[in-house]
C-alpha cells in the first residue's frame, strides 16, 4: 500500500520503525532477534537503509525481502543513489518490484566504504537530481529526508528549503525528517514548509538515547542539537549505568512523542540503531496512555 493513503485514513500517528542491513555474522545474529521483537508491535512501515556499495546494496535486498515475506510488514526502501549510473538506479528498482515494494525515500547518500567503488560519471549529485531521475518512470510512492536543523552540508538554512522545494516539485509525496532532541526544531521547520507552499506529509524523526558514546557520535555526524536539559540529566546519572541511561532516553523520547502527537503529526519514525529494547519501551508506553 502507498503509505499516503495510510496518512490519509488514519486518525491516530503511524508507528515506524528504520532498521540497516547487518555488516558482520554477530550483527545479523542481533538484528534478527530485534526484528522478531520490533514486529510483534505491528508497526505501519519499516524503512530500510540503503548503500551504493555491492555488499551493502545486496544486504538492503534481502532484508526487505525478509520484512516483506516472512513479517508481513509494510517496507519503505531507501534509495541513496550516491555514484550509481542512471542504468544501476533502474536494475535496483527493478529488482524490488517483485518484492512488493511501493514505498522509496530518495535520498543522496554517503560515498561508500567499499574501496573499490568508483562513482559513475553520470551519477546524480543531488537527492532532487535523483528525484528528477525516478519519478517520470515509476509509479512508486516516493519521499525525501527532510533536516529540521538544516543539512549537515547546506549553506543556509534558506538553501536547504530551496532544495526541499525542487525535490517535491520534481515529485516527492513526503517528508521523513533526521532526529532532534529539542520539538521546538521540527515545529519551527515544518513552519517554514508551509510558508514555503509545502502541503505534503511531514513526519518527525525519534531518535532514543541508547548510549553516550552513540548520543554524540550520531549528533555530530548529521548536525542534532545535544540539548541543556539532556545534557544536565545525563550527569545526574549514576557513572557507567546502563539501566537508568536506558530508562532515561525512553522517558525522554516518550514526552518528545506525547507533544509530537498532541500537535497534530501523521507519524513517528523511529531510529531504532537495529535495537529493539528501547523501542519496545516506547511505543508500549505511548499505547498505554493511548497516544497511538
């Protein structure tokens, strides 16, 4: 199903969750328990992440595969087309239409780890490029990132929507956003993007706390604002405690979620980092205060 005919039905927030494919034996091992757990909360979509690398590319195949055949779960495919030739993009679309898969988010994408990768010449440098690309020849459900702190790499915060704007004019049908810890960043953009004429889908993106380390590895990667107040609980924290660290990122993420609803979102898409306990937390916690 085309996820914005879900939006358009649904009078309680969708429940999403990301998941990546596993890069080492132990890392499958993982995500293979966390996906039997993540499932029996029943949520709207998974998303899958997506590399231009071969490995990588193949991993996101088969996973969705698995999502789709064996959990029975409604799949978003990313779509990084990041150095991949216009003839790679079309094999690798082509390849998911047996699977079912109506559901893209185009997006540019890193350059791959994989040291023999070479960017074709007549790659895309941009997710609107891309957008242009794929939209006059498939009848898919595509969406695009959406930054609420603008872009990690965008020279203004103006220039980032300008860039938003040519990928819905070139046929994005939503929006999933890139996480933040303080609301008051997605109320401000999603703000901007109706001044700006922007009338689609915007979905918020959740990100829990899972450890420190993580917390501002992440953060400084794609530009999220580590806040005053998560930064000030966190000390108070006992030294090295897993369980009320634990504790703390579900409590925190559960009250970010409960005003996300309480203003009106069509979903919640949850960076789950192929984690389930969190997660589970969460949502189970949303759904006894029958928030969703």
């Amino acid at each position: 199903m085309k996820l914005t005919d879900v939006w358009k039905s649904r009078s309680k927030p969708t429940i999403s969750f990301e998941l990546f494919p596993a890069r080492t034996e132990k890392a499958a091992a993982n995500l293979e328990k966390a996906i039997d757990k993540l499932a029996t909360l029943k949520p709207d979509f998974v998303s899958v992440t997506f590399g231009a690398g071969g490995s990588t590319r193949e991993g996101s195949r088969q996973l969705i595969k698995k999502l789709k055949e064996e959990k029975g779960l409604e799949v978003i495919a990313y779509f990084a087309g990041f150095g991949l030739a216009p003839n790679e993009i079309t094999a690798v679309i082509d390849d998911y239409q047996p699977l079912g898969v109506e559901n893209i988010l185009v997006v540019r994408g890193d350059e791959p780890r994989d040291k023999d990768f070479t960017p074709h010449p007549e790659s895309f440098a941009y997710a609107s490029d891309l957008m242009g690309y794929i939209r006059p020849r498939y009848d898919l459900c595509l969406g695009v990132a959406g930054y609420p702190e603008s872009h990690i790499d965008a020279a203004s915060q103006a220039k980032d929507m300008e860039y938003l704007k040519l990928k819905i004019e070139r046929g994005a049908e939503y929006i999933i956003c890139n996480y933040f810890y303080d609301n008051h960043y997605f109320f401000d953009y999603v703000e901007r993007c109706r001044a700006a004429g922007i009338t689609i889908p915007i979905i918020p993106g959740v990100m829990p706390i899972y450890s420190i380390k993580m917390m501002r590895m992440l953060a400084g990667m794609c530009g999220a604002t580590i806040t005053e107040a998560i930064e000030t609980e966190i000390a108070t924290l006992p030294e090295d405690d897993k369980e009320a660290l634990n504790d703390f990122g579900i409590d925190f993420a559960a009250q970010q979620c409960a005003e996300l609803i309480r203003a009106g979102v069509p979903g919640l898409h949850i960076y789950t980092m192929d984690r389930s306990k969190s997660t589970l937390g969460l949502v189970n916690r949303l759904r006894e205060e029958g928030l969703l």
